[in-house]
C-alpha cells in the first residue's frame, strides 16, 4: 500500500492542454474516484499515474518515490481496463499469473498466488477457461484477479463497470467495494457514474476540462457543491437551477425570478442585493404539497419507492422527486415547497457558490 | 408482418446467374489441372487422341516411375530446402519489422515504410541484372542463398504490410495491460502480439511458401547445378529430356503442383481470414 500524490500535473499534446496544474493527494488505503464528463481527463490523468502516458510537467509520487521517469511495473500499479483487456489466447490462471511470471516468480509460487487470488473472488472453478468462454462479469473479476494477485501498491480504474449490464453493475460495484475493505489496497477510480463514485469512494475528484473543480467526501460534494458545475454534476436526477436576482433585507434575502416570485434563502449565504446569480434546488428538498412553487404537471415517472414529477416553473422544467404513494397526474398543478435551508445560490457570472 | 430479417432475398434469376458464373470459373481452374492429373495416367496415343477424357486405359506407372525415381524426392527436397528457409526468413524479420512499424514512432518511420512498400511495385524479373551481380559479388550463386535472400527481400513489402494491419487492429488496451504486467516491446511482441497473430502468420507463411515454390526466374538465374534444382527447374529439365513423352511430363508436372494444392486446401479459412482481417468490424 502507498500515498499517491500529484504536483501541478499538466499534459499537452502539442498547443492544446488536456490537463491543467492538477496538484492532489491521495492517503494510504483511501479509494478515491475520479468523476466528470467525458473529455474531462479523468482517464488520461490515471494514465499518467500508471505511466502509460507522459506528463508534460510537474510530478507524480507513489509511496513518496517520484515516479515520472519509471515504467508502469517499475511503479508497483496494477489496473483494471474498461473492455477488461484479458489476453484471450491466455486462460484464467495464465492472465491473473502472467505478471508474476514475467516477475520471475516460481511456478509453484504462481500457482498458490493465483490459487488465493481466485478463491477471494470465486473463480477456482474458471482457471483453466479462456476469456471468450466466461460471462462478462467474470471476465471483470478476473481482471481484478489479475490486479490483485501481484500485491500492488495501488489499484488503478479505468471505468472497469461501464461494459456490463446495470444489474451486473450493482452486483460488481458492491464486489469491488468489499474487495477494497478486503485488501485496503490505494485506489483510484475512473468513472463517468457519480453512483458509483458516491457508492465506492471514501472521496470524489470532480474534474472539468482538466481541471478539479473540488475534493470531498461524497456527501461533502453533494451537501456544499462549490460551483455550478459540481452541483449539476452531483445528484440524479440533477439540481434544477433558475436565474434570478438577490432582492429583500439583509437579515431575510430573497431570490427574485425573472416572473416575479421570490424564494427566501438562508441569511448564511454571503450575497449583496441586486447581485444575479443562479438559484439551485435539489429535486429531493421539493416537498409535494407545499406552497413556495408550483406549475402544470408534463410527465410523471414513478420509479417505484419515488416518484419523478416534471412540472414548468418560471418558464422551465423542474424536476421534484415525491413518495412513490404520492397522487400526482400528468396536465394537473404541481405544488412544492421549499426549506430555505436547502436552497442553493451560485453566482451567475463566475458560478462559484455563495 | 413486417421482415425485420437482414438477410437479403435474392430471385431465383440472379442465383441461376450467380451459379452459372461461378461454374464457368470453376471450370476455367479446374479443366486445365484435371486434364493435366488424368494426361499422367494415360498412353502417349492415348493423349493424343483423347486429350480431355478419361484414359482408356489407367497407366499407373507413368506416376509410379517418378515416385520412386531419386529426381522428383531430391526435387522436392531442394523446393522444401528453398521455400522452407524463405518462410522462416519472412515470417521473422516482417513480423519484427512490421511490430516496430504498428507500435513504434521513430524518425522517418513512414518514410521507412513506403519504402519497403514500393518493393510491393516491383517483380525480381525487373531487378535480375543487379540482383545477379550481388549475388554474385556476395560469392552466393549455385547456392540455395542466392535464391533465399532475393525471395524474403521481394515478399518483405506485402509481408511488412499484412503484419503490420494485423497488429495495428490489436486491442490497445492489450497493450496497455501487458505493459502494467511487466511486459516491454520484446515481451509484448513475443508473448502477446505473436500468439494473437496466427492467422497472419498462417497467411503470410502459405502465400510466401507459394511464392516460392511457384518461384522459376529466381533459381533459373542463381543456380547452376541440377542437383540443386527445385521443381519448377527440373519440370523444365524434365520436359527437355523427356520431351516426347508428354504423359510422363503431366504426371511430373501433377506430383509437383499436388502438395501445394494440398497446403492451400488445409489452410484456405486462415488464408481468407488473414487477407481479410480488419476489413469489418468483428
């Protein structure tokens, strides 16, 4: 097991910068995800912690060692790839033992690593198959196989969940996580699914073209977003967001929407009066039957325990999320309130949160 | 209810057509060898008054005699010496070169490759005059190198770029994986890239055995002594000394075109495969 730690990391390729002064530290035995849009570098930054990509400056330690100028297994990493990437002329026990024999470890030494290694994750009895003769989650774990039976100092994902199905994903995810209680080994997690960074990660990395726009736990990141981006990104369905203008008293302000209604937030949040900003209100916090919005019902998707209301308010579509039991038709009015404790504002220029 | 079915319906018209056409091709490969297989087994006045059909009377000396004559086996050995060395030959240095091409970026890399590719432009009937005077200069005629080298030199170009499609179609992935393992370039090649590349190595292997087996020019210029003649060379050898008898020559001539006939038969799906890989998406 070791720290990781990232030092004003940039990559270029050329002109164009895809990773901007990433500086971040990752303890010992933390997992860690890395979430954001596509394009956003998360999988390039993982690379470049592996070694499968050069950084363009700064530095990437492992267990304090620089590491910049050495070879993926001089690193110690071992990684687990979104399309699996088992060698399929390889069966189960040749691709979870292959590091170890390019290692120079004995046969026999292979043979109980790997022996270990698949009885922690139910594969004794697939050893001698190939790759094209096992279900997808298997070949997944035997990806994890594969990582695990060298004892590395970090494990690195890369979407490894993205292939499989959504039940499979469940059932995978929850694996991975017990795996990592298991071993405690460093990890770094690349996703696209804040599911599964909030579900897995002891902390998520929000990235945005190349840049972290914050680090915290998963309820950090969900209960105080430090910008727009970050709140939209965190939470499913996403956080309705409304342009209005900073209005009333010091002591008691007011966000005013551009139709005229006003939506009282907390004194806490520093604004100044007349200052536009960004209204920001979690589907959850909309507590059916209140009395601070409403609007006509244009879809209602129940989900089973929850059910998705998608009414219009000042001009757009919001989201609310009420009790599966809730009586809500689709054309009739949909009222919600409001605490004004869990309203979000954003400045709107700089998005940053207020 | 609507066919959602992909398969696409073809008239009892365009299948006739389709069937005729193929038959007509058929035929054009086929008459010639079978005429030739059944001109082995006949009479020289058998041959010549019934050229196409069957024999009136089966000799089966004609193919016998040659069996067990020491020229056809010495023959073949030297084809099998030839063609054999020419495979190996191919097989390692284009898979090498053509790794190097598909996963490392050096300085005048693509020029390199259009280089090797242009040779793809050229028979060595072309280049028989200076290929002559190195071998010759390389003290190499009359032996079985001087036709060796020139054949791996000359199949390089198609070799370099059938290999270097195949593993440039490799997952990257792959690569990546392996080199978290431990693997560098010559690891990866040997370990990885090669077990993953039978059927280019299958292709590449029978359409350069082919080549060489088929290979006239090369070994008529290069070699001089009739002991190590391969068969091209000595069908030639053998019609001049048994030029009147052209029933013995049919049946020399089927013993030697049959064991690659045999080759392309066994190993026509890797052929395909090979040709083909990366052409749509597995």
């Amino acid at each position: 097991m070791a720290s990781v730690g990232l030092t004003n990391v940039r990559k270029s390729y050329g002109a164009l910068q895809v990773v901007h002064d990433i500086s971040l530290s990752v303890d010992d035995g933390e997992f860690i995800a890395l979430v954001g849009p596509s394009g956003c570098g998360k999988s390039t930054l993982l690379r470049m912690i592996a070694g499968l990509e050069d950084i363009s400056e700064g530095e990437i330690t492992i267990g304090g060692i620089v590491v910049n100028a050495m070879t993926p297994r001089e690193r110690n990493i071992a990684m687990v790839f979104q399309s699996y990437a088992l060698y399929p002329h390889m069966t189960v026990g040749e691709n979870m033992g292959f590091n170890l024999k390019l290692a120079g470890v004995t046969k026999p030494d292979i043979a109980t690593r790997v022996g270990e290694a698949a009885r922690m994750l139910a594969l004794e009895d697939l050893l001698d198959r190939k790759p094209s003769q096992l279900s997808g989650g298997q070949r997944q774990r035997v990806a994890m196989g594969r990582a695990i039976v060298r004892d590395p100092a970090v494990f690195l994902f890369d979407e490894p969940l993205s292939n499989l199905d959504a039940k499979l994903r469940v059932q995978m995810r929850t694996e991975i996580k017990a795996l990592h209680q298991k071993v405690g080994t460093t990890s770094i997690y690349v996703t696209h699914d804040q599911i599964e960074a909030m579900t897995l990660a002891d902390r998520i990395v929000v990235l945005n073209a190349g840049r972290i726009e914050q680090v915290g736990t998963p309820m950090e990141l969900y209960r105080t977003p430090a910008n727009l981006f970050v709140a939209g990104f965190i939470g499913s369905p996403a956080m309705n967001l409304l342009d209005g203008t900073i209005d009333g008293e010091n002591d008691r302000p007011v966000v005013r929407l551009a139709e005229g209604s006003a939506i009282d937030i907390s004194p806490l949040r520093k604004v100044r009066r007349g200052q536009s900003v960004k209204l920001g209100l979690r589907p959850e916090h909309l507590t059916a039957g209140g009395d601070n919005i409403g609007g006509e019902t244009l879809l209602v998707e129940p989900t089973g325990a929850q059910t998705h209301v998608l009414f219009e308010f000042a001009g757009q579509q919001m989201t609310a999320i009420v009790d599966g039991d809730h009586p809500v038709r689709h054309g009739t009015q949909f009222r919600a309130g409001i605490d004004k404790n869990l309203v979000y504002v954003f400045d709107r220029e700089s998005g940053v949160s207020l | 209810m609507t066919d959602t079915s992909s398969t696409v319906r073809v008239s009892t018209a365009t299948r006739l057509y389709v069937y005729v056409s193929l038959s007509l091709v058929a035929a054009i490969v086929l008459v010639p060898l079978v005429t030739t297989a059944l001109g082995g087994f006949k009479t020289l006045g058998d041959l010549r008054l019934n050229p196409f059909g069957l024999p009136s009377e089966w000799v089966w000396s004609n193919y016998v005699d040659i069996l067990f004559g020491e020229r056809y086996w010495r023959q073949m050995m030297n084809s099998l010496i030839i063609a054999g060395v020419t495979v190996f030959l191919t097989l390692v240095v284009s898979s090498m070169a053509a790794f190097c091409f598909a996963h490392i970026r050096f300085f005048g890399s693509n020029q390199l490759l259009n280089y090797f590719l242009i040779g793809l432009m050229f028979p060595a009937a072309t280049a028989i005059l200076p290929l002559f005077i190195r071998i010759r200069d390389l003290g190499l005629l009359d032996s079985y190198w001087g036709v060796i080298l020139p054949q791996v030199a000359f199949g390089l170009g198609m070799s370099i770029l059938l290999f270097r499609n195949y593993f440039r179609n490799l997952p990257e992935e792959l690569f990546q994986a392996a080199f978290v393992d431990g693997c560098g370039y010559i690891r990866f090649f040997w370990y990885i890239s090669l077990p993953l590349s039978r059927p280019i190595v299958a292709t590449v292997g029978i359409v350069t055995f082919v080549s060489s087996w088929n290979s006239y020019i090369l070994p008529l210029i290069m070699l001089n002594t009739e002991s190590k003649y391969p068969w091209p060379l000595g069908i030639m050898v053998y019609r001049g000394e048994f030029g009147t008898d052209w029933q013995l020559v049919l049946a020399f001539i089927t013993l030697t075109i049959l064991p690659t006939i045999i080759v392309f038969f066994l190993a026509q799906k890797h052929i395909i495969a090979g040709l083909t890989a990366g052409a749509v998406k597995s």
